[in-house]
C-alpha cells in the first residue's frame, strides 16, 4: 500500500476529543515498559539532573505516565497543536505533577531554526509523531537538535499495513466500537505510516543509521538509539 500522508497536526477540537477521551492506556503503558526496558539495557539510572522530552506528546497520556514513572525528573510535553496543549494542561490540574509541564512548540520550525527551544534532553520519547510529518527528515533533525551529546532516543509508531484490505481489518480489529471520528483519523495514520524499511532508510539520510529500528507487532514499530 502506498504511503497516503495525513495532517501534521491535530488542530479541530472534535477530533482533539476524541482522541483524548480514547483508552489506549494498553499501548501507552508498552511505551513505558520499552522505555524502562531500554534504560535498564544501557545501565542508566535517571536522577533529578535528567530530562525527558515527549516529543508530539499530544493530550499528555504518556508524558504523565512518564512523570509518575520517574517522579524525580523533569519532564516536558511538546506539540505543535495549541488544542492538543490545552487537553493536556486540563488532565494535569486533575492529576497534578509537579515535575510535569508543557510547552507549545512546533517541531518543523526546529529543524528550521524558526523556533529555538533553549533546553536539551537527556532522553527523547514519541509516540506516533513520526507518521504525521510529510518530511520525515524534519522530524530526525529537530531531535538531532532538542537532544544533548549520548541523548537516549526510544520512539514507537504505527507500522503501515500491506494492503488497503489489511489497514479495514486492523481498524475494525482494534477500533470496533470506537467513534466514527476516531476510526477514520485511525484508518488515516495507518495509510500515513512508514514501514521498517522506509524508516530505516530515513535514518540513514539523517546521519543515524546507529538507531534500530523493529517491528514490535501488528501495529508498532520501535525505534532505539544513541546519539
């Protein structure tokens, strides 16, 4: 199936709903666990001098688990879309976390140099971010330039399924009794993802071949690394 790119941000407010109020609490714990995983594998012990960026971190599902997780970081949600911040600073004032907070940045305009984010990250997380970019190398230089020297990289997103065919019965397998909003930017990100090859050949291009790159299931495909 060919790659059918979708919008890069989520900006209308049903859509934004939707996607907060869904329960992907099962995939958005895996992001952890792989996290935990990985750290654990290299040997680092994440202290209160570290930070962690969510890049793309949409409503914030992940980045709270990630501050209840190392309650001893600093962790920093970014995204691009302005309604997807405001879901997410409504779930923190109901759970609050002090070592959580957000911040509105686009990641394109990174990896131009239109935006300067004066921080850098210990460990950068995304979780389906990738797919949404219509440049995928935007996406690897604005981590290239939010990550300090040996920044820990671990990112996870949709896997592109073979055939129109197989992308109708992933959604109706995962997404049955979901919105109808939600099954069709569902269906969308499907069409808009990359598959390993793709992704491995976009690392290539940006000068991190180092990462690898695995399919974890059906779904998801991870990315792990150092740079």
């Amino acid at each position: 199936m060919q790659r059918t790119p979708e919008p890069e941000l989520m900006e209308t407010p049903s859509q934004v709903k939707a996607y907060a109020d869904a329960d992907f609490s099962k995939s958005d714990s895996m992001v952890v666990k792989g996290l935990e995983k990985y750290l654990k594998e290299l040997g680092k012990n994440l202290n209160k001098s570290d930070l962690i960026l969510d890049v793309a971190c949409g409503p914030g599902n992940i980045s709270e688990r990630i501050a209840i997780n190392w309650p001893y970081v600093k962790v920093i949600g970014i995204d691009g879309s302005r309604q997807m911040l405001i879901q997410a600073e409504e779930s923190l004032k109901e759970n609050f976390l002090k070592n959580l907070t957000y911040q509105l940045i686009e990641i394109n305009s990174i990896a131009t140099c239109k935006q300067y984010f004066p921080l850098r990250a210990d460990v950068l997380v995304s979780n389906s971010a990738l797919h949404h970019f219509h440049s995928p190398c935007k996406f690897w230089d604005a981590l290239k330039k939010l990550g300090k020297k040996r920044c820990i990289h671990f990112h996870r997103d949709l896997i592109r399924p073979s055939s129109i065919e197989k992308a109708i019965e992933i959604k109706e397998k995962y997404l049955s009794n979901s919105p109808e909003i939600l099954k069709k930017d569902f269906f969308a990100s499907l069409k808009a993802s990359f598959t390993v090859d793709e992704v491995n050949q976009q690392l290539v291009n940006a000068g991190l071949s180092q990462f690898e790159v695995f399919q974890v299931d059906e779904l998801y495909l991870e990315i792990i690394g150092l740079v």
